[in-house]
C-alpha cells in the first residue's frame, strides 16, 4: 500500500504535468512545469525512503487491527467529508465573487488560506475523535462511543484542533525546510552554521506544537501545548525520538492527496480544454486543491491510528495489545544494526558550541 501510494502520486502528477505542457499554452506550461518538478522530487523521495517503508508497513497493518472492533468509527471522517464539501461549495462562489473587488489577488490568497486551516480542523475534528476511541482502547481497554468521542472533538477538544491546525502545519514545513538546507554542504562556515542553528530553533519549537499532540488531547483533555511537550517527553523516555521522527505516514497522508488532486487535474484539464480552453489552468490549480483537501479530510483515519499505536507504546510499552514491532526496531538501532532516521542531523561541533 504505501510503495503504491508512494508511486501512484509520482505517476499521476508526472502526467497531469505532460498533460497541461501539452496544451501549449503559457499558463498551462507554468502549472505543467510545476507539477513535473514536484513528481521528481516526489520520485527522489520514494527512492530516498525506501529503507524506511518495511517498518512503515508493519506499524499500519498493526495499528488499523482496533478498527474492526469499533463498527462505525468511520462516521466522524463521513460526515468531516460531507462537510467539506458544503463547505467548498460555497468557498468556490466566494472565490468568484471576489473577481468584482479591487485586491482579486490578496483576497484570493486569504481565501485560499482560510479554506487550508478549515479542511484542516475538519480533519483534526475526524482525528480526534478517532485518537480517543483508539487511545482508550489501547490504554483502558474500553469500547468507547464514538458518537460520544465525535461530539467531544467538536466541543471541548475544538479550540485545540484549531489552534493545532494553524501551528502545526506551520512547524513541520519550517522544519523541513531547515532540513533542506542542511543537505546542502559548503565551505561557507557561517552559512552553515546558521543553517544549524535554524535547525534547532525549529527541533526546540517541534517539542511545544506536533501532531503527535492530539492523541493526549482527546485522551486526557490536555491543551495543545501541554499535550506536545508530555507526547515528545515520552518518547524521550522510551528512546523512541528517532523512529517516529522517521515516520513517514504524515508524508504518505499528504501523497495520497496530491495524487487524489493530480488525477482531478486529468479529468478536469481534459474537459476543460474542450469546452473552456482561457479556463484551462484556473479550474486545474482549483481542481488540484480541492482534491488534494478532501483526501487529507479522508486519510484522518490511517493517520489517528498510527499515532495512537506510537503514543500510547510509548505511555505503556507493556501492554498486551502492542507486539514487538516496535522494540525489536529499537535493538536495531541500538546494536547499530539499522537508521531508523537517515535525515539532516545538526553536526556535534555545532551542538557543542549552541549549549
């Protein structure tokens, strides 16, 4: 499944983006160029973390076993789904009303924004609920109700599943970013250098706001902030930094909907060059994005699951329900048979001189 998703999301944006280069027309090739630059980076990075999809695998099948029990723990993901598109609905009417004001652009982009932070507390809302069912479960051995749990995310835990959608995307793109630049090798010691340092900054910023967070919250009820520092502090307390700062479910979540956006693209491109070719490249960037949104929307699921299976081992890693999965990987690091993590790390010099 995840080499597929991995590999299906390279092929398809590839051939969304040969598709608009063929139309041959300058908005197309923008958006084709686009599009083919990211399938190749889409590609280096399937190759990149081809080591790491074994155990990605395993942690997937084993953490969507609760699932069976729970017969309607869908629903919440349903209706986030139903939701978002009313919502999208009329986002798209916003959009074209906002072509009779004078700052078009400005106002786009605002609403461009606010309907990436609204999907994303409609998935954070279908998260939520489904980290309590699963955490419980895990940590109590409870059949909760996920009505229950549902209306719980939508009340208490909202204000949490807010505020971590507008800072955690936030972070983890910082963060990679930081990352990047720490591939990159020179001798300029002062660039790299502060390359470090921003490095750091945003590893010391990841402790107090990660996804991770959520499973405490719907769990314990804990604010966001609380949730993040006790979540990291735990697995510090397993030795387990490594192997989830390695997981690449949130990488495969988020290939899953360009994949879901680049095959929108096809149809819609296709369509519209027959019918309304000076709208061509408008309705593929609009097609691509509300494709990409509502399988974000759709993918809280896997995506909850995986997280309770981490957080809630590293709260108790003597609970029956968990295997060897995860220990065994642990030896592997330790005998230093295996990386569970081959990223961008801050050289010792530098951590030496920053305490």
């Amino acid at each position: 499944m995840i080499h597929f998703i991995l590999w299906s999301s390279f092929a398809m944006s590839f051939s969304a983006g040969i598709l608009l280069i063929c139309f041959q027309k300058p908005t197309t090739d923008a958006c084709g160029a686009a599009l083919i630059a990211f399938a190749i980076g889409n590609g280096l990075y399937s190759c990149w973390v081809t080591q790491r999809t074994g155990f990605a695998t395993k942690v997937l099948i084993k953490s969507l076993e609760p699932v069976s029990k729970f017969h309607d723990l869908n629903h919440p993901t349903y209706y986030m789904l139903v939701a978002g598109f009313l919502w999208m609905s009329l986002w798209i009417l916003a959009v074209i009303g906002s072509l009779n004001f004078y700052l078009t652009p400005l106002v786009i982009i605002g609403l461009v924004l606010s309907l990436a932070w609204t999907t994303e507390v409609m998935r954070n809302v279908a998260n939520l609920t489904v980290s309590r069912v699963i955490a419980l479960y895990y940590l109590r051995g409870m059949q909760s109700s996920t009505h229950f749990c549902f209306h719980r995310a939508l009340t208490r835990n909202l204000g949490s599943a807010c505020l971590g959608s507008l800072f955690v995307p936030t972070i983890e793109a910082l963060r990679i970013i930081s990352r990047g630049l720490n591939l990159v090798e020179g001798e300029d010691e002062f660039m790299f250098s502060c390359a470090h340092c921003c490095l750091n900054i945003m590893n010391s910023i990841f402790r107090y706001g990660n996804g991770w967070a959520y499973v405490q919250i719907a769990a314990y009820g804990k604010n966001f902030t609380k949730s993040s520092i006790d979540t990291w502090a735990a697995f510090e307390r397993q030795g387990m930094e490594e192997i989830v700062d390695s997981d690449i479910i949130s990488a495969v979540c988020f290939l899953s909907g360009v994949c879901s956006g680049s095959v929108c693209v096809i149809m819609v491109a296709a369509w519209t060059h027959q019918v309304h070719q000076g709208y061509t490249a408008t309705l593929s960037l609009l097609a691509f994005y509300v494709g990409y949104l509502m399988t974000r929307i759709a993918m809280a699921l896997p995506h909850a699951c995986v997280s309770c299976y981490f957080v809630c081992y590293a709260e108790n890693p003597e609970n029956r329900l968990f295997d060897k999965t995860i220990s065994e990987r642990l030896e592997l690091i330790k005998s230093g048979r295996d990386v569970a993590a081959p990223t961008p790390r801050v050289p010792h010099r530098f951590n030496r001189s920053t305490r």
